[in-house]
C-alpha cells in the first residue's frame, strides 16, 4: 500500500489534491481511499488530506501517520508544522516551492525533526505556484492524471478540466 499524506492551506486545493490521486489510482486499476483530516479552519489555515493506493482491499479508515510519501503545496509550513512526522528515510517528500531539493533538505535539516529529514534524493521540488498564477490567476496546486481531472471536474465545464490538465502536464515537466 502507498500512504500519501498532503499538506497545505484551506483554499489551496489539499483535499482535491487527494481526491485526484485517489481518483487516478482506481483509474488505473487500483483500490484507493482519500481522506480530508479539518476542521472549522477557514482559507488560508492549514488543513491536511491523505490517499491510499493499493492492489488489494484497504480496510483501514484512519489517518496516516507514516507517510510514504508527503506532499507540500505551501512550503511555508515547512517552518510552522511538524511536516516531517512519522517520516523516515525513505518517505518521499514533494514540495510546492521554487527552491533546489538541496535547498529544502538544508532547510529540514536546520528544524528540530532533523532525525526524520528525508535524504535529499527523496526530495522532489516543483514551482507549482507560478504554473497555476499563469494559467488559472491564482494558487491552486493540484494535480493528477488527465482522466481523473476529467471526471473530478466535469461539472465545472471544459475550459476548466484544460486549463487543471495543462498545469498539471506543465508541472510533470
């Protein structure tokens, strides 16, 4: 089973984010759940969501709490939030943020969950911000495949689903 736990700020699409991996793991074949942990946090406060992924039955509802991999859509609470809980070495870590993946280890590494940091090959960075200011006008981070972003968003009219499927390609780029 692959446990993803996402992080971000109420607006930023997190819960989205889950939905689409999870979304894009049954279309390719998979068992998967996507979970949204908030509360009454308004935009902007930050909130969390998982996704499970898995080739047999997932029987367990609860939260994550170690993640194989941790997804960052506002580094900003690299530097507020234990983000690093329950990671280990392996746990990769993708984080929204035109920083280097240097940049951001030397950044773990300076907080006090050193011990837990990700090596520094575990980290992926991508400046998933200023793709979605150009192409949607503001911070909306989300991504998945192009047939999960078509159903999640079929409701919200084609020129929707283009523009979440361009950002998206852009940002596998």
């Amino acid at each position: 089973m692959i446990s993803i736990r996402v992080h971000g700020r109420g607006g930023q699409g997190v819960i989205t984010a889950a939905e689409l991996i999870a979304l894009a793991g049954f279309k390719s074949g998979l068992q998967t759940q996507a979970l949204p942990a908030f509360g009454v946090e308004r935009t902007g406060a930050p909130i969390q969501a998982f996704a499970r992924l898995s080739d047999k039955p997932i029987l367990t509802r609860e939260h994550i709490y170690e993640p194989q991999i941790i997804i960052v859509q506002d580094p900003t609470l690299l530097e507020s939030l234990d983000i690093m809980a329950g990671a280990n070495q392996q746990t990769k870590l993708i984080v929204n943020s035109p920083k280097t993946a240097k940049g951001i280890f030397n950044q773990i590494k300076s907080e006090k969950i050193q011990s837990l940091a990700p090596m520094e090959k575990n980290i992926t960075t991508v400046d998933a911000s200023s793709i979605a200011f150009r192409i949607f006008g503001k911070n909306l981070v989300n991504t998945a495949l192009k047939a999960a972003i078509t159903e999640k968003f079929t409701s919200k009219g084609q020129a929707t689903i283009d523009r979440n499927i361009t950002a998206a390609l852009e940002t596998f780029k």
